[in-house]
C-alpha cells in the first residue's frame, strides 16, 4: 500500500526527498499546532503559545513548498493528474463548507449557528476542518483520477 501517492510516480531520488522532508515538515506542523496552547498555558505567557504558532505556521509553508517542489519534477501528465485531483479535493471541500455557512443562517436562524452556545465559534472549527477534509477529498480525487490513465 502506497501511504505518499502523490509521490508514487516521482522519480527515486525526489521521491526520497519528498517523504524525509514531507514527514518532518509535517510531524513539525502538528507538534507546532497542537502544543501551541499548552505552551502559552504551561509557561503561563501568551507570548511562548504565539512563538510555537508562528513556527507551525512556518513549518506548514514548507510542507507546501515540498509539494510544489515534487509537483514540478514530474511529467505533463502527473502534474495535469495531481492539479485535477486537487481542484477536485479542495474544491468540493470549499463548496461544501460555504454552503453550509450560507444555509447556517437560513437553518438556525438570522444570527447562524453562533446563538446555539453548544457550537462555539463555527467559523473556527470550519476553517480548522478544511485542511484535513481537504487532503482526504484530495487522496481520494487523485485515486479515481489516476484510473483514468491507467
């Protein structure tokens, strides 16, 4: 089973370099936005969670910047697959999610889903969804698109 598909048909050595950089980058990213609260909380000052943030922050910068790179030692035809798959992923992604906020306010109300206290700040855990829900639609995009070729 191929856990990087996207780099599945890259040659060896970008492939090498794309899952050692993708993976750090990555465990970077979660560590960075995960702990960034804990940080401010256990040093009790704003100022460390904002530091941790930042370096998250950075981290996913690079991340992008290993995709793009890996993007651009492949082929016409992989490079046309994998912007396919990911207009496809994000995109399906995106409409859902304004879609909802257009309904929330129609569904619950003039005020949206923020005058029910058991939601909390909607526009929050909906921009924090985007990403993961978006690389799962993106994956599965790429499956379904990669048959096409095959």
């Amino acid at each position: 089973m191929d856990f990087m598909p996207e780099a599945s048909s890259a040659p060896p050595a970008v492939r090498k370099r794309y899952v050692r950089r993708s993976l750090l980058s990555c465990f970077l990213f979660l560590s960075c936005y995960l702990g960034g609260r804990t940080a401010a909380d256990v040093m009790a000052n704003p100022l460390a969670g904002q530091i941790v943030a930042t370096v998250g922050v950075i981290a996913f910068g690079w991340l992008l910047y290993e995709f793009w790179v890996l993007l651009r030692q492949l082929d016409e035809l992989q490079q046309r697959i994998h912007l396919t798959a990911l207009a496809i992923g994000f995109g399906s992604v995106l409409t859902l999610i304004c879609a909802f906020g257009l309904m929330s306010g129609i569904i619950f109300g003039a005020g949206g889903l923020k005058e029910l206290p058991w939601m909390g700040d909607i526009s929050i855990v909906l921009s924090s969804a985007t990403l993961p829900f978006g690389l799962i639609a993106y994956y599965a995009a790429l499956h379904f698109v990669k048959r096409r070729y095959e």
